[in-house]
C-alpha cells in the first residue's frame, strides 16, 4: 500500500470529530465519553485521526513539509483503534486507523524516525526482541519447567511466549502458569525459548514494516518445521501480529489463538475444572489488539471505481472492520466461571475500551503520555468498586503495573491466567 491510497479516505473525512468519542450510544457520562488518547495529549485536532488525514493529504499534495510537530503528531498515538471504531458507526466505509499506519510507514521511509525508538529496533535486529536483552536468556522463564522443545522435538501446539513475557521477570509466572494449565488439559503443547523471535508487530506500530517480515518469515518458518497446527500466546500484540498481519503480509494458514480462547474452549469442553474459589471482585480491560483489532483478516482484491469521478466505491465491496467481531467474551467467560469472583464492567468496555497507553510505540517514545493514558484506565477502573484490574496482555498489565505504584489507585493487576492458575490450585512464583 501507499499514502497515495488513502486519499479517497482523507478527501471523504468530514472533519466531524466523532473519532474523538466513543460511540455516542455507548456515553454513559460525561466523565468517561472520550476515546482519543492521543487528543487528550495533543489537544489539537491535527492530535485525532480526522486531524492525521488532512496532514497526509497535505503531505501529499506537497502543501507542506514534515517538521518536528507534524512527528509527534503523527506518533504521539497509540494506534489503539477507539477512532476507527467511532469513525465507521458514522462513515461506514474509511479506514482510519489503516490510513494513520500508512502515514507512519510513509514518515519511516522518508528518514523522518524517531530517535527514541532507535534502541528498540536495534534490539530487535541484533537480539531478535524488542525489550533491548540478550537473545540468549530469551528461553530463561521456561527453565524450570517440562515442556517438548520444538527446536528438537515436534507438538501440535506452539506456546509462544512473546517478548515481555519472556523477559520481564514480573510478568513471567503468567507465561510458566499458561503452559502448565495446557498441560493440565492434556494439550500437546511446545515451545521454541531461545529460538523464538518477536512478532514484529510492534515495530510494525511503529512505522517499520520491513521489520514485521523479518520476524514473520522466522517465526512462520520454525512453526512449519515442527509440524505445528496451533500456535497459542498470552500476549494481545502477538495474537493481533500472527492472526491478522501474518495472514496478509507474509500467508499464513495456521490457526492462531489466545490463551483466553484456549482456556475458554478446554473449560466449556470439560477439559478444565475450577475447583478453588477466588473471592475477588474484578473488572477486565479490553486489550486492543485482542478487542476491536482482534477480529479476523479477511482477504480482499477488487478494483476502485470513481462516481461522478469524485466518490470512490470498491468493486467488490470492502472488507471492514468494525471492531464488532473482536474476542471480548472468552475471557469474560472464563472469569465468570471461576468459582466466588465477581465480574463487574468499566464504563467503557468492548469496542469502547480506553487504552492502556503501550501500543504503537508510546510507551517508548513518550512515556509520560503513554503513563497518562494509563492513569485514566486505572481512574476508570477505580469507579467499579473492583479490587482489581484483570487484563489478558502483558503490555497492558505492565502500564497498569506501573501506574499503580506510581499513586494510580490501589488497585490490583493481574493476567486472567493468573486467577485461572488460582482456581485450578496450580501455582507459580515470580
Ligand atoms: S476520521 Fe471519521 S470520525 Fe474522524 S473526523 Fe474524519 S470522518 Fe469524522
Ligand atoms: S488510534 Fe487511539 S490514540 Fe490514535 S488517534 Fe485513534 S483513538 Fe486516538
């Protein structure tokens, strides 16, 4: 694809500012109707998607020239989607979100980066993930469990751990506990450790697309060689890298699901039995990539045809996404199955979900933007009377973490996994 594109869609954006809010049907106050992140931060409108189609259109039709503002603009954004989203509850056919990635691949490819995320691609060059370790110790979380290495041995299930799990000393119990709660099912389940590879999909965020193929012909081609049909991840980024950018950059047929899917199908097969209550009330945070970005790719080639010579329609009709089909019940599912824990729902969930301030590169580039946003969640939370704040990505889980320490609110943070390790009696030390 090209900036070029998306014309129709920044000649068709009404400036209307939807994108802005969360679908005006789902404002239950006032408090909680923005959508944008990146407004809040930004304050102007060239800070909304709406904004980012008149910058590309000027950009290309040479009416201005990349500066120092139009960077931050166009990065300061979370690539969360809520605009995409409320732009199609009112023009059905544009694709913001799409348009936005393709600003930050155009920014890329002119040399107009940004220095701070520099250590980040070069650890993912050089060490093969994006947290700047040692590719070496990439394996280290699985070292005291007993799983097939498929760099020896074949599975029909590849556990992929992904980055931040991987590394992140914190976060990585959640990692240990999804393998053992496969194995409890009797899932004939792998992992790769220091063979495994980042998805590329944040770098792709980012603006550098040519990083997302390196990783996915590594990645698609160690699945293939161990004779796997399923590949699992705890992580929201992977699961949205492999089902969706996977399949439409690279091919891919193999089927890809997240942990919450997994345990939800083994529950609802008999396959796993709860049998500890976890007196607890939560709410979940819909990660991005698993909600409204989580649907499936959907493959499309047709031709573009001008009415009037003006309007553009496709032949035959687009795909869209609509953020609809997103997987936002499995782990509501599982949560409501386990025995004494009690659901309760933030104002904005599903589709509406404001994000937790990690994606598209904002917690490397601009930390205190990407802390703010994380704050408003935990506000969010807060409200719910919850004693805690459920999530199913490590990224997600990291912000929150961290915005909890630094005066957030008093709330908890946990993977569903961990609660699920609790009901099934299965433990797993940090
Ligand atoms: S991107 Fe969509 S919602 Fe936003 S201003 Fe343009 S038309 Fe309106
Ligand atoms: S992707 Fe998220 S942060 Fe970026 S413009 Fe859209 S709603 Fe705002």
């Amino acid at each position: 694809m090209a900036l070029e594109e998306f014309r129709a869609d920044a000649m068709r954006c009404t400036r209307c500012t939807y994108c802005r809010w969360i679908p005006f049907d789902l404002i239950k106050s006032d408090r909680f109707a923005k959508g944008c992140p990146s407004m809040e931060a930004g304050k102007f409108h060239a800070y909304s998607a709406g904004g980012r189609l008149v910058t590309a259109l000027s950009l290309m039709d040479g009416r201005s020239t990349v500066t120092e503002k139009t960077k931050d603009s166009v990065f300061k954004c979370t690539l969360c989607g809520q605009c995409d989203v409320s732009c199609k509850m009112c023009r059905y056919d544009m694709e913001p979100l799409a348009a936005m990635r393709e600003l930050r691949f155009d920014l890329v490819e002119n040399g107009h980066t940004l220095p701070q995320l520099e250590p980040v691609l070069e650890s993912l060059r050089t060490e093969f993930n994006m947290l700047g370790k040692p590719a070496d110790e990439r394996g280290d979380w699985a070292k005291t469990l007993k799983v097939k290495d498929l760099t020896k041995e074949k599975a029909e299930v590849v556990f992929h751990a992904g980055c931040r799990y991987s590394f992140d000393g914190d976060l990585g119990p959640v990692a240990r506990l999804s393998v053992k709660i496969l194995q409890e099912a009797g899932v004939d389940v792998g992992i790769f450790g220091e063979a495994e590879h980042c998805c590329g999909g944040r770098a792709y965020g980012m603006g550098y697309r040519g990083d997302l193929d390196n990783s996915a012909r590594h990645n698609l081609r160690a699945w293939k060689a161990a004779g796997v049909k399923t590949v699992v991840t705890p992580c929201s980024d992977c699961f949205h890298t492999f089902k969706r950018l996977y399949t439409a950059e690279a091919g891919s047929d193999i089927e890809v699901i997240h942990m919450v899917q997994f345990v939800d199908r083994l529950v609802k097969e008999g396959k796993l039995k709860f049998t500890k209550e976890v007196p607890m009330t939560v709410t979940y945070h819909d990660p991005c990539h698993l909600g409204r970005q989580g649907e499936d790719y959907v493959p499309w080639s047709g031709t573009e045809k001008k009415i009037f010579g003006q309007a553009v329609a496709y032949d035959p009709p687009k795909p869209r996404y609509t953020g609809a089909f997103g997987v936002y019940e499995p782990p509501r599912d599982v949560l409501k199955a386990i025995p004494g824990l009690k659901l309760v729902e933030m104002e904005r969930n599903r589709e509406a979900a404001w994000c937790c301030g990690a994606g598209g590169g904002a917690r490397e580039a601009y930390p205190e933007f990407s802390a703010a946003t994380a704050n408003e969640r935990i506000e969010e939370a807060a409200t719910t009377g919850a004693d805690a704040i459920v999530s199913a990505c490590p990224w997600c889980e990291q912000n929150f973490g961290d915005a909890v320490e630094a005066g957030a609110g008093a709330l908890k943070v946990f993977d569903v996994m961990a609660l699920v390790g609790m009901a099934l009696g299965i433990e797993e030390e940090a």
